[in-house]
C-alpha cells in the first residue's frame, strides 16, 4: 500500500532548463544539429528568454567548445556529437534480431591507474553493458551498433550464452522496475505539461531517461515496459517543435 501510495503521489514540477541547456537540447534533439541565428531567437521568444540571457548563453557555450559557429550557424561541439550519438540510440530503434547470445568484456590488464579504470567503465557502461562481476561486463547482443569497447588492448571479449534464465540475469543486472515505474511517471508529466518551458524540461528529463534504457531484446522486458510509448512521447515532442518553427530539418 505504500508504493502505491507514493505512485500516487504529487509529482514535482520539472526544473525549467537555463538558457544555455534549452539551445543544447534542442540542437541534441535536432538533425542536423544545426540552428541559424533567427531560429535561435524563435527559439528564445517561444520559451520566454530574455534576449540578452540568451545572447550570453551562446557566448558562454561557444567560449566551453559546447557549441561552434559554422557558416553563420550555431552547431554542436564534438563532445556533445558524441553525446548526441548514444541520444540517437536510445530514441531510434536500435535492435536487431536477438538470437539469444551476450556480449562479454573481461578485463585482462591488471595494475593500470584509477583514472584509467574510470574511463574504461564509463565506455563500457556508455555501451550498455552491465557489470556481473569485478572487471566482467556483459549485456545481450541485440544492438546494431558496433562495439565502442571492441579492440581495447586490455579486454577480452566474447559472446555467450547464459546457463541460467537469461530474463532473471536481466533482473539482477539492471533495475528494470524503476526505470519502469519512472518511464511511466515522465510520460503523465510530458502529457498534462503544456507551458512551452516546462514542457521542454520534461521532455529533456525523457531523453536522458531514454540514455540509461539498456535496450533490452523485448524477450527480457517486463510485460508493461514503457520504453517504446516514451520513444513515440519524445519523437512526437520533436515534431511538435518543428510544426512551431522552433527546430526544422533542412
């Protein structure tokens, strides 16, 4: 009774985005990541930024490499390509056809320093993987993407075929009911959230849960899984800024 108390429960109001991270958004969301100038003003009216908040947040943006002038146009920084790219994954279909096996990642090098641990878990895990043990990361092969992680020295990699009940391996490697019931939750905010502010703050909250869906083969979803509606959710939202002139797709 009481998860389903707080199921019900009042949900916070999303954040509304700075300046800078309303043009980041819509540029990640945006192919090609592109934005002329007037848009970048027909996108500051419709969310109500005062136009010389936004003139600094294109500077500062510029100044960190988050953004470049090209052509006149503003477009994104390399670091934010590649953020956008694993973006891209999560909100297109990604799957191929499952034929039951998973990807393995076995660290074979000892001895390397913290940092370059960290890094080697942050590459991993940016691919989806799972940690099952210290140093052995794994997930099912069904994305179409290949491999970041593939032909690093310092791994091993395999593919297998789990012995026990492939859908309760997926259970202990990812917390497929909270991402679950959170799914759920942002597609009730995105639905009654109508304010052109609040809205894009609920839809940015939407793709960055969409990033952390491990993308599993549907064969080892829960029944109710909301990944594909949230998908509809956010391509809907993306056309819905296009149909205002906020974003295009030249």
């Amino acid at each position: 009774m009481v998860s389903r108390l707080a199921s019900l429960a009042p949900q916070p109001a999303a954040k509304l985005l700075p300046a800078r991270s309303v043009v980041l958004s819509l540029l990640l969301g945006s192919h090609p990541d592109r934005m002329s100038p007037a848009q970048v003003t027909a996108a500051g009216e419709h969310f109500g930024i005062p136009a010389s908040t936004l003139r600094v947040a294109l500077t500062r943006a510029v100044a960190a490499g988050d953004l470049r002038r090209e052509d006149g146009d503003y477009v994104l920084g390399d670091r934010l390509v590649a953020r956008q790219r694993r973006q891209d994954e999560s909100v297109e279909d990604a799957e191929t056809p499952w034929d039951g096996t998973w990807e393995m990642a076995v660290v074979v090098v000892s001895g390397r320093p913290g940092s370059e641990r960290a890094a080697l878990r942050d590459q991993l895990a940016g691919a989806r993987l799972a940690e099952l043990r210290e140093g052995v990361w794994t997930r099912p092969a069904n994305l179409r993407r290949t491999p970041s992680y593939a032909g690093d020295p310092v791994l091993a990699t395999f593919r297998s075929r789990p012995d026990d009940d492939p859908r309760r391996l997926a259970r202990e490697l990812w917390d497929l009911a909270d991402w679950s019931a959170t799914g759920r939750g942002l597609l009730r905010r995105l639905a009654r959230t109508k304010a052109p502010a609040p809205r894009l703050a609920v839809a940015a909250h939407v793709v960055r849960h969409l990033t952390a869906d491990p993308l599993l083969p549907r064969e080892l979803l829960p029944a109710d899984w909301p990944g594909a509606e949230l998908r509809t959710a956010y391509a809907d939202y993306q056309s819905e800024l296009r149909t205002l002139g906020v974003t295009d797709s030249r």
